[in-house]
C-alpha cells in the first residue's frame, strides 16, 4: 500500500498548491485596483477554484489514511 500513500501525498500536495494559487490571486486582484463589481466577480470564480484545491487535497489525504490503515 506504499503506492497508496505516495499517490496520496502528491494529490495532497496538488491540493495545497491549489490553494497557494487562490491565495495568491485574490491577494492580487484585492490590490489591483479594479472596480469593486469587476473585483468581486474575480472573486466569486475563484471561489469555484478554492473549493476544487481543497477537494482534491482531502481526497489525497483520504488517500494517505487508506493506504496507512491497509
């Protein structure tokens, strides 16, 4: 189950990376200086994206509990 655990850890790693992605976004359309109707349309699709990265982070580490336990 070793397999299990490694691919865990890289879609877990995925995930986080995911979420480093939204952080960095929304930090860069908040300090754009975009109009706030446009700003916050930004930020409502990246919403979608967060929810995605976080997804895909629990399922590695679904993965990585799996593979300890078998």
């Amino acid at each position: 189950m070793t397999i299990l655990i490694i691919i865990g850890a890289v879609t877990a790693a995925l995930g986080l990376a995911g979420l480093g992605y939204c952080i960095r976004e929304a930090v860069r359309i908040r300090k754009g200086g975009i109009p706030a109707e446009q700003s916050a349309a930004k930020l409502r699709a990246l919403v979608a994206v967060n929810m995605a990265a976080v997804g895909v982070a629990f399922i590695g580490l679904g993965m990585v509990v799996a593979g300890l336990l078998l």
